[in-house]
C-alpha cells in the first residue's frame, strides 16, 4: 500500500470514530502502515535491518490522546553502535517521516522524529543523551527528556524503552531535585477559567472568542500526572494509565478523586466539536465556547478548574517531598 492509499483510507475513515480510544486505535494502525510500508521501501535499497530496534511515538501519541489532526512525534532506539547501523537507521527514520507526512501527519515543528539523529540513536547512545539532558540546567534539556518519558513502542523491542525509563527513575532516585525542575517546566500553564469563574477566551486572531483547550486544559492534567508518574516509578505513557496506576497508591487514592473523569470528559469535548475541523493542526487545540450548551459550559469550566486545583496539588507534593 503506497503513502497516497494510506491517506485516503485515512481520511475516508477517520470522522466514523465514535471515542477518543477508538480514534486512537485508529492513528495507532495507520501509523503502523506507514512503518510496514517504510520498511519495504528500505529494505529494497538497503537489506534487512542490521539489528533489533524499536521504533517509538511520543507526545500526544505516546500518550494515545491524539486529535484528529496530529503532528509527529516519534523516534527510534536501535540494539548496538556502529556506522553502518546509524547510517541505516538514520535512512529508515528520513523514511517513516516522508511517509507519515504523505499520509496526513504534518512534520514536527520542533524536529522531534526518527528522522533527525538526535531521536535516532542506539540503546548506549540513548542512555548518554538522557544523562546528558538530566545534568543541563537548560529548559529544552528537560523538555526534551519529558518529551521522551512519553514514549509507547508502535514497532519491534519494547523492552528497550522500558530498560531507558528505568534509568530516568533511578537518576530521580540519585538527584530528587530533578523533579523540582521538571515542576519548574511545566507548571506555568494558560488559564481558561478567572476568579469570578468567568471564560477567559483568546481575544485577538483567528481564535477569538475560543478557549486554547490543549494549554488551558490538556496540559495541567498531562504535566501533574506526567510528574507523579516520574516520582513513583510508574512507567506507563497514558495519561489515564498514569491516574488509574496512582490512584492504586493509598497516599493519592482520595486526592485523585474524579480526574479521570475529567480527563475522559475532555477527551470528550475535543472529539465532540472538532471533526468539522480538519483543515488546520493549530485550529484542533481551540474550542468555541459558542458551541456549547449551558451545561456543557458550566461543566467545562469545572473540569479547567480542577486542572489547575491539580496544579497545586502536584506542585504541593513535589515542593513537600523536597523539604524533607
């Protein structure tokens, strides 16, 4: 099946998902055709690949909770060093990018994917790209390592990924502080909802009058359970994964009350009022609050003002951990 077939199945099909988790399923499958397809194609100019691998997506789709419309994310960790491994990795990441973008998925802004080197590396080279992120004091250095800590094997050794999370964990273990700075990097996020639980919609632009849904919304619950799951060694990628996992902890099972309601309700939304937007990947993180029902407004601005009750929470636990 060529790249051109694939998206046109893509877009003949995509709209019919009735959930969030069966749209997901859905991107998960295609996204595995264009790997089987990319691997023919390299395959018929370079051979066979010289070693085992792992070929991993990140962000929204590590955490399988894409939109409609999502970008690229994704990367590679392949079993040993060499030249000749590099330079075929290397070809078969340029592949699987050309191809995703051919079949719908735009090109990663920010370059991470399997065909920039720095997300395409060996199992050792991986291990000194996370010590060398853990030790900077830079932002894109630990942006970058949360980034990766999303990371849900699509193709091949999955145990690689797990075996490199593990190491983040036991570095938490070593230097506590860390989470401090992770908490410094995420936890400025945008506010939807104001003191008198008013909306506090985009004013200016082509999203005047909508809600940022993704910094406003997505965020405060994928940060705050982004960082308990680093601090308690739990390595699953969903966020609704991360919550059910925690929950099971006695010391959050109260505190986590209702969040994954709420996380499942925003999911919701999303997929709600957003099929009709399939044209524009920036449009798919705003939601008209025109659109809305009375009730569906009054429950929103609940759901964005747990997220950032959450917020403090999770900033409450780390800050508290560090004090002891």
């Amino acid at each position: 099946m060529s790249y051109i077939e694939i998206k046109q199945w893509r877009d003949s099909q995509i709209e019919k998902q009735e959930s969030s988790e069966e749209l997901n399923a859905f991107h998960d499958s295609i996204m595995k055709r264009v790997f089987e397809t990319a691997l023919k194609k390299v395959k018929e100019k370079a051979g066979h690949p010289p070693c085992r691998y792992a070929w991993f997506v990140m962000g929204s789709a590590g955490r399988f909770e894409q939109a409609i419309i999502s970008d690229q994310d994704h990367g590679i960790v392949y079993e040993e060093d060499g030249e000749e491994n590099s330079a075929y990795f290397n070809t078969f990441g340029k592949e699987l990018s050309f191809g995703l973008h051919e079949a719908g998925y735009p090109y990663c802004d920010g370059n991470v994917m399997s065909s920039n080197p720095v997300w395409c590396r060996s199992k050792a080279s991986w291990t000194e790209q996370l010590e060398k992120w853990l030790n900077e004091e830079s932002f894109d250095s630990i942006r970058y390592m949360l980034i990766f800590y999303d990371a849900r094997v699509l193709e091949g050794e999955r145990e690689y990924i797990l075996q490199l999370k593990k190491y983040i964990h036991d570095a938490i273990k070593d230097k506590p502080d860390l989470l401090e700075r992770f908490l410094e990097n995420t936890i400025h996020t945008k506010k939807a909802v104001g003191f008198f639980r008013q909306f506090l919609p985009e004013t200016h632009g082509s999203h005047a009058g909508s809600i940022d849904i993704k910094q406003s919304g997505f965020l405060p619950y994928v940060n705050a359970f982004r960082l308990l799951a680093l601090k308690e060694d739990v390595e699953r990628a969903s966020t609704l994964s991360r919550i059910e996992a925690l929950s099971e902890l006695p010391k959050y099972a109260r505190e986590l009350q209702g969040y994954r309601n709420a996380f499942e309700k925003l999911l919701h939304y999303r997929l709600l009022h957003h099929k009709k937007m399939t044209e524009s990947y920036d449009d798919i993180h705003y939601l008209d609050i025109k659109e809305l029902t009375k009730d569906e407004r009054k429950e929103l601005k609940q759901i964005l003002k747990d997220g950032q009750k959450l917020q403090d929470y999770t900033q409450s636990v780390i800050k508290g951990m560090m004090r002891r």
